[in-house]
C-alpha cells in the first residue's frame, strides 16, 4: 500500500510540473484597428506568451504553420483593410506590424536564426495570405536554384 501511496504521489508530482498548455493571449484575435494599435504596444511578457501560443499551434510545414498562426491572429473582416506595403486604397502596412515579427520570431530555427530562403518563403507566404491566395508552393520554386 505504501509504494501505491508513493506512486501516486509521484504522478501527481510529475503532472504538476509538467508545462502547462498555453492559453491564447486575450490581444488575439486582432478585428480592429485600435486593437492593431493597442498590440503594438504590449509588454515583452505578453509577447512571449504571443511566441510561445504561435509554437504550440505550430503546423508540419512552413505554409501551414503560417495560415494557422495568422488565421488565430487575425479575424478575417479586418485583412482587407491591411496590405503587405500599405500602397492601395489606404490600406495600412503589414509588414513590420508586432504580429507578423512574432509569427517570424515562433517560426525561427531553435538557435534563434531565420534563413534568407525561409523569411523570404515566410513573406511571401503572409503576403499571399493577405491576398487571400495560397501559393508558398510557387515561392519556393522560385527561391529553388536551378
């Protein structure tokens, strides 16, 4: 009996210390401006939290994990008024918002670098995204060396 106590004392030990899932960031999803706004201020906890929630989704290849990741960031009614560059019809930039550099940062190798060939796959891949078109396949062949 005594080393049934002790089992079950280790197990709920373990379960205890075990990480715990994470929780979504109560910033996403992003629907509004302000609320763009008010994310391009929050506190380098918070973003971690953002890096270590886009982790978890994760995905089993570049494309998925970046239609995931984006799909929980931003609500859909919202990403017609932002473009990659911000050049058509006032449409705001995409590129350098805290939301895209998180995705870049949840996506890096686990030494903290991001290839040329996979920012530049991961780019492209958000920009068409934002364009409603799929097609990171046609990027990587165009990044493919011939």
């Amino acid at each position: 009996m005594n080393s049934t106590l002790q089992s079950i004392l280790k197990s709920l030990e373990t379960n205890r210390d075990r990480k715990r899932l994470p929780r979504k960031p109560t910033s996403l999803p992003i629907s509004s401006y302000a609320e763009m706004d008010a994310f391009e201020l929050i506190n380098d906890d918070e973003y971690g939290e953002l890096i270590g929630y886009f982790n978890y989704i994760g995905g089993f290849n570049l494309k998925e994990t970046v239609n995931l990741c984006f799909k929980e960031a931003i609500t859909d009614d919202i990403t017609s008024l932002f473009t990659w560059w911000g050049r058509h019809d006032g449409a705001r930039p995409l590129y350098n918002a805290r939301i895209i550099l998180a995705i870049y940062d949840s996506i890096k190798q686990p030494d903290g670098r991001l290839t040329t060939e996979r920012k530049q796959i991961l780019t492209y891949a958000v920009w068409r995204q934002i364009d409603g078109r799929n097609t990171v396949e046609s990027a990587v062949r165009n990044l493919a060396p011939e």
